[in-house]
C-alpha cells in the first residue's frame, strides 16, 4: 500500500513499525459546537483508511482525542477560548456543552458510517498525564516559564518546521494579521504548554499544577493523548490539512523532545471542503452539518458517497449542485444494487466464482493500494456490478467492497425493494372486482371512474358521469364506506 506522507512529501510504501498491526491517531473535534461537513470530510476519509487497514488483515488500534478544554482560535496562543465562547453562546457550562456536543458529534458519525475508534479521550481527563509530560520538557530543557505561562523552546531543536521549510519571517505570530505578538515567547514559533495567566476572567476549568492554578495548551493534549493509548511509537497521524502547521508540528516537537526518538511515521492530510466562496467554516456562510442535509431532505450516506468520488488530497467543492448529482448518482447505485439483489433471489442455488471474485477484488484494492484513491474504489464497484460474470460473484463483491466504503448498498437496497413490493400489493389490493354481469359490470365501471375523478380533483367529469347514470335511472348515494347505487 502506498500512502502521501506529508513528512516525507512522496507516497510512501506503508510498513508498521510491528508486523501485522498499526497504531493509529486521529485528531479530533473541539466539542464547542457541530461539526460541520468539513470538518466530517476528514474523518470519513479516515474512516476508509482505517477500514481498509482492517480488510487488509491488519490489526488496528485506532485513537482520537476529545478538546474539551481551552483550544484558543489563534495560532498566536490569543483570541478567544472555544469552549468559553460555546458556553456563552448557549448558556450552559464548559462541560455542559461539552457533554451535549460530544454526544451530536458520535451521533454525526454513525450517520455517515463512520466507525467509533477504539478509544476516544476527552482531554478532561487527561490533566495527570499533561504535567508530567511538560514537568518533564522542562527538565529535559526544552520548556521554559514566563509571565506565569510555560512555554515550548523551539530553538533547542534541529529541525522544527518538519513539514515545510518555511522561512521563520513568513511565520510571525500565528501568520495572520490582527494576532497580537505574546511578548513572553523567547522566539516566535514558542507555543504555549500550560496557562496560568488565563485571559479570561470566567475561564472555568482550571487544575492545581506545579506551576499554579491553570490549565493546557491545546497542541500537548494530542501528544499526552496518543502517548496514553499507543505508546512511543506511532504509525499513522491523521488530520484536517489546516493542522499541519502549528497543530501537529507542535505535536512532533514536543513528543520528540520527550520521547528522544522519531515518534510517527507516516502523516496523512487531508485537504478542505470548499465552498464556491472559499474555505468552509462555522463563522462564515451557512453552518453546513448533516442534521441541516437531513432537513433538507439529504441521505448522510449520500453525502458520503459524494466524499468518495473525490480523493482526499484534493480540495473538494460543496454546492448543492454538486450533492444533488451525487444524491442521484447514489439512488442509481441503490436501484442496480436492488435489481442486482432480485436477480440473485431468482437463483437461489448460485455460489460466487473463486475466480471472478478475486479479479473483481484485485480492482478494487490495486486503486486503495494507490494512495487511499476512493474515486477508482467507486469504479470498481460499478464494474463489478456490470461485469459478465454470475450475479452472485457480483452480489459478493458488492457486500465485500461496502465493508470498507460504508455507503449502506445492501441495507438501501433491500428497503428499496421493500417499498416496491409494498406499493405493488398496494396498487393490487386498490383495483375494483367488477361483477360478471354485463349491465352491472358497466355500472360499477362508471362509478370507479367517477371516484378516480374525484381522487384527481376532476370534479366536472365526476359530476358528468353521476348525472350519465341518473339519465339511465341509477341513484348515487355517496357514504363513509363509499358510493351504492340503486334503481329508481
């Protein structure tokens, strides 16, 4: 399998560091608000790798931290604390809101197919492993104390901006205009480890540390966090591109400097979900998340299915152009699936051919194998259901190839044919039995039509054949029940 490494700026071959099994960290939401379908983006393409992981035999363990503490907007360590501003914002305590978002954010997940990862870890929970970790940069000299903060010394490494070779200039204070310089930082790129000058005065989660009443900065959450779950050796770091710098380079600098050693072989990014406007986000433009695609008529999963079709190092653009053609693309994928499914319970004896199956599943795993590319993964699940060969190979490889898209075909499919058989005995159970005899026969027919008419609003032609029938003597009289007629 090869993998983009953002460490090594190529595709790389992934070899774990233990054969057989892979150590897996997934940075994960700021519980301050939804997640909007940006923000998802990246954890359904981290779900598919995780996935495949698992359907290539490997064992994986597979981690994502909680932010429910600090987690300040800038990258300057200034602005506005998220989860104060998410507590303001619905009058509820830090860890009311945290509570609350957290529960929508897994809920979001099982939407899309997203699998839980093995261990979810609240930062809150945390606050031990934190200052004994920074306890011991400090030791080790790698951290320094200033204006009552304790602060990462980036000049003490050899390399700090693993990612990029950006000149330091370019990287003043966070990079953006109107972030104020922190006059306590020995060099620009120093970030923040533990706070006890708070900026806020109604600041509610505070902890007793070596260094005062304070509480963490957000970049050592996800050291202390993976370190907790997978030990000192990592294989796969995934995240938002937007993390790379300063979130996880922050991350690689300090878990190194405790560590001593290499500490995370292959980094994967994955780039943003566009608007036609520019990058999506909670504070600009419609607050796009999937309970608002829900309302508005929109299957998760075919949002989802949307994700796929394109790869995950390319920038993808939502509009609701583009999801509606997805939208249909997928009912199309459903409907094929469905007769696909109806073909297969008409040769009930059938078994999938050995050989099909495996040139059919070679397809599909040669394009995961070619750096995670799903777009070619949804190709062969089209050519399998095209293929010549029995509907039951193809019906095999259909389930198989969904283990790892997670788009619900089967599921889909057979509500589908549900619904079809349903109305079918429907529209048969709604077709009159007219009597045999010819001169009833015609009557009955005239009052069907007559009750069509009226079903279709046609109240002109309803009352066109009730005043037919009363020409030739026969009564109408309409009840609950429905419409008896008699002769005069």
């Amino acid at each position: 399998m090869l993998l983009y490494n953002t460490l090594t700026h190529s595709r790389d071959e992934f070899v774990p560091n233990e054969p057989g099994k892979v150590k897996m960290y997934t940075c994960g939401p700021t519980v301050y608000h939804y997640a909007h379908i940006g923000n998802l983006r990246t954890y359904i393409m981290e779900d598919i790798l995780d996935r495949y992981l698992r359907y290539s035999g490997y064992e994986v363990t597979r981690v994502m931290n909680i932010t429910d503490v600090g987690h300040l907007t800038s990258d300057g360590d200034t602005g506005e604390d998220k989860m104060v501003k998410g507590a303001k914002r619905e009058h509820k305590t830090v860890m009311e809101i945290a509570g609350f978002f957290t529960d929508a954010f897994f809920a979001d997940l099982e939407k899309l197919g997203i699998r839980r990862p093995d261990y979810t870890q609240p930062a809150t929970g945390c606050i031990d492993d934190f200052i004994r970790v920074i306890s011991s940069l400090i030791e080790k000299g790698f951290a320094y104390e200033a204006g009552g903060n304790i602060y990462f010394d980036t000049s003490k490494l050899d390399k700090y901006y693993v990612f990029h070779d950006f000149a330091e200039e370019d990287l003043e204070v966070g990079v953006r205009e109107g972030v104020e310089a922190d006059g306590n930082k020995r060099n620009k790129a120093d970030f923040v480890l533990w706070f006890t000058k708070s900026k806020f005065d109604d600041q509610e989660l505070k902890w007793e540390s070596p260094w005062g009443i304070g509480y963490p900065g957000w970049h050592i959450e996800c050291s202390c966090i993976a370190m907790k779950y997978l030990g000192e050796k990592l294989d796969i770091h995934c995240g938002g591109i937007d993390n790379a710098f300063p979130h996880h380079t922050n991350e690689i600098a300090q878990s190194e400097a405790y560590i001593g050693h290499k500490w995370c072989n292959y980094w994967m990014h994955v780039m943003h979900l566009n608007t036609s406007s520019g990058k999506m986000s909670k504070s600009s433009g419609e607050f796009l998340t999937v309970s608002l695609l829900e309302q508005k008529g929109y299957d998760p999963l075919a949002y989802r299915f949307f994700c796929l079709q394109s790869h995950y190092r390319r920038n993808l653009v939502f509009t609701y152009e583009n999801l509606d053609n997805a939208s249909g693309a997928y009912r199309k994928l459903v409907g094929k699936v469905a007769a696909l499914i109806r073909e297969t319970k008409a040769k009930p004896g059938e078994v999938p051919d050995a050989e099909d199956f495996a040139a059919l599943k070679k397809r599909f795993t040669d394009a995961l194998d070619n750096d995670l590319n799903t777009s070619l993964a949804v190709t062969a699940l089209y050519d399998a259901l095209k293929s010549k060969t029995s509907a039951a190979t193809r019906l095999a490889a259909v389930k198989d190839f969904d283990t790892v898209l997670m788009i619900g075909l089967e599921a889909a499919a057979e509500k589908l044919i549900a619904d079809e058989d349903a109305k079918k005995a429907a529209d048969a159970a709604s077709v009159p039995v007219f009597s045999d005899d010819p001169a009833v026969r015609a009557i009955e027919e005239k009052i069907y039509a007559r009750a069509a008419a009226k079903k279709a609003k046609n109240y002109a032609e309803a009352d066109r054949i009730r005043a037919e029938l009363l020409a030739e003597g026969i009564v109408l009289t309409d009840t609950a029940q429905g419409t008896t007629w008699s002769k005069q």
